[in-house]
C-alpha cells in the first residue's frame, strides 16, 4: 500500500472485494488525473482494476503501481470510441475475476470552440464523439456482464460546466457533460430493473494533466 492508500480507514479496505470494476482515461501519467485517483481507490479497497486508457504505456504504469502496492489490475489501451476495445475492456475485468461490477466513465477532453468563432478544424464532433459516445460505447459493451453478474454500478464522471456557463471556448465541452448527465439519467432508468446503478458524477474544478495543459495553453496560446 503506498502512503496515501495507507489512510484508509480499515473498515473501507476489503469493502469491494470481489468486485471488479473498469476506469476508463485511467492512465494519466505525469500528474494524477481523476481516472488514475479513481482507480488506485477502488483497488486499496479491495476491486479488481481494468485501468483502460489511450495510452498504453500509462495505463500499464497506473495498473502496475496498483499490483505494486498489493491489489489486482490489468491495463487495455486504446481509444473509448472503438467498440472493439470497450468490449476488450469488459473482457478483461471478466478475465481478472470472472466477472464484471462496475464501470467508471472518466475519459474526457476539451476542445475551444465557439458560435461566432469557430477554429477549423472545428474540434465539437470530436469532443462530443469522445466525451458522450465513447462513454455509451463502454455502457453499451458492459451493460450485458453487470446484467449477468447480477447487478452493479455505472458511474459517468461529469461537470459542473454541464451545469452552468463555464468560459469561453468550453461550448463543446459544456455540452458534452449535459449530454452525459441525460445519457446516464437514461442508462439508470433501462438498467435500473436489472439492479444496475447509473450515476453521474458532477466534479468542479481539480489539478489535473488535462487542467494543467488548458492552463498552459492560455498562458501561451502559440505553445
Ligand atoms: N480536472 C477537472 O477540473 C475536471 C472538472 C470536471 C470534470 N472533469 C472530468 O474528469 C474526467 C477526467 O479528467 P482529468 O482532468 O482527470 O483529465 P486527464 O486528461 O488527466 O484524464 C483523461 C484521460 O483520458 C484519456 N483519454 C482521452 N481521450 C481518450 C480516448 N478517446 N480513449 C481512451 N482514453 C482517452 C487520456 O489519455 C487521459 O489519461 C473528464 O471526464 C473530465 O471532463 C475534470
């Protein structure tokens, strides 16, 4: 257990075993990301972790480190819009414990863009395509393994910018997050009589690696 892990309280150490859970954008590397956060979490209080990421080599270090401090975890790479690979993502979590519990959909990515000004190329297809049918791609590919497993729990990571005005720039953003706080308001309604969950998590603003690069880049808008 590193030192962090360390702190919980014992009660909450063994509370998922059994469970096996998928964290997608799991593999932030330089700086934690809430992908890795979640993950490292769930596994110090017992769950099996798929840690799914774009980048292969950072969800093999995330998944690594959790193995390192004791816990269960394997790494898929790849991008949440391939079908194929939410489907390899849920087959892992089935290969780890036999089953599949939860899933948390915590890939996102900005992209400024605007009404009156909008870059070309304009990023709103690629921020809404990652950022809500990335997310209903792994729904759609864990649905049927929580179904057999008897129940479970979907958690979506939202904003509070699907809320409310955020910044300039934040249109494709902002209404990516209020597009997945109504798919997974739907996703609970379908699954809820098969005893799955589906929550949204709504987040305000952390240091992350995708922050930290947002902050950058307006300090430095030719960087
Ligand atoms: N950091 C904040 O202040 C904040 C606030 C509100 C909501 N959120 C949300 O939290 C979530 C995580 O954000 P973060 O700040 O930790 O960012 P992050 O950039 O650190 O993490 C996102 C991860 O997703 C991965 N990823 C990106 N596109 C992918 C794709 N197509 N397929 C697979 N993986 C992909 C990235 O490689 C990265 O590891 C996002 O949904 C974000 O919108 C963050």
């Amino acid at each position: 257990m590193s030192d962090d892990d360390s702190r919980l309280r014992p009660a909450l150490r063994d509370r998922l075993a059994g469970h096996s859970v998928v964290v997608t954008g799991a593999g932030t590397g330089e700086g934690v990301g809430n992908g890795q956060a979640i993950g490292r979490l769930l596994a110090a209080q017992g769950a099996a972790v798929v840690c799914g990421d774009l980048h292969r080599d950072r969800a093999e270090q995330v998944a690594a480190g959790i193995r390192d401090d004791g816990g269960t975890a394997a790494a898929v790479a790849g991008d949440v819009r391939d079908p194929e690979v939410a489907a390899a993502l849920v087959q892992a979590a089935v290969d780890l414990s036999g089953r599949l519990t939860g899933l948390v959909c915590t890939v996102g990515i900005g992209g400024a863009t605007s009404v009156l000004h909008p870059p070309d190329p304009d990023p709103w297809q690629q921020v809404l395509d990652v950022n809500v049918t990335g997310a209903l791609r792994c729904v759609r590919a864990a649905a049927p393994a929580l179904v057999a497993a008897g129940g479970g729990s979907i958690v979506t990571v939202g904003s509070t910018a699907g809320m409310r005005y955020y910044q300039p720039g934040a249109l494709a953003y902002a209404t990516s997050k209020a597009a997945l706080t109504g798919l997974t308001t739907s996703v609970a309604g379908e699954l809820g009589p098969h005893r799955v969950r589906a929550n949204t998590v709504v987040i305000g603003q952390v240091w992350s690696p995708m922050v930290a690069a947002a902050a950058a880049r307006q300090a430095d808008p030719a960087a």
